[in-house]
C-alpha cells in the first residue's frame, strides 16, 4: 500500500519562512564601522586648495603626510581632524583628480 505523500509547501511558504530566518539575521549584520564623510570647514579647504594648487604633479601618500606633519598650517587642519591623516589625504587626492577632469 501506498501511502499518500505529503503535498509539498507552496513556494510562498518557503519564501516566507527563508525571508524571516534571513532578517533576523540581516539586522544582525547591518551593524558597520561605516562613518558618513564629515564636512570640510570652508577655510580649512581654500587653504588646502590654494596650497595644493600650486603642484602641477600628484603626490604620493608619503609624500603628502610628510607635508602635511611639517606644515604648521596642514598640521593644525589634521589636529583638527582627530589627527587622522586620511580625510586630508582624500581631500587632496580628490582635488587632483577632480581637477585632472576639467
């Protein structure tokens, strides 16, 4: 004898309990390290601008720190920064290429 086999669930079940099981671990997981860029303060920038200006050739990471820890002006905006580097570095390699593109 045969018995009967059982109907299988229908898909929208299954989608269902899947989408449940993934967003309670997606919640989880939507937890990052992820900053939103903070804002430039306007005469932070002209002075970035206008000292970066001058170089018609692109830095490299070293060479920009460099200038950056040794200028009173460039050092005091890194200071202002938490004395991350990154966003100074960003913003000039930004500049370069923002300006490579004119």
């Amino acid at each position: 004898m045969v018995s009967p086999s059982k109907e299988p669930e229908p898909s929208s079940s299954r989608t269902e309990a899947w989408f449940d099981s993934v967003t309670e671990v997606e919640s989880v997981s939507v937890v990052t390290n992820y900053q939103p860029k903070a804002k430039w303060n306007k005469p932070d920038e002209n002075y970035v601008e206008n000292f970066f200006g001058k170089y018609s050739a692109r830095l490299n990471k070293e060479e920009l720190k460099s200038l950056f820890h040794s200028n009173n002006g460039l050092k005091e905006i890194v200071n202002r920064k938490d004395g991350d580097f990154e966003p100074c570095y960003n913003k000039v390699k930004y500049m370069c290429e923002k300006g490579a593109n004119k």
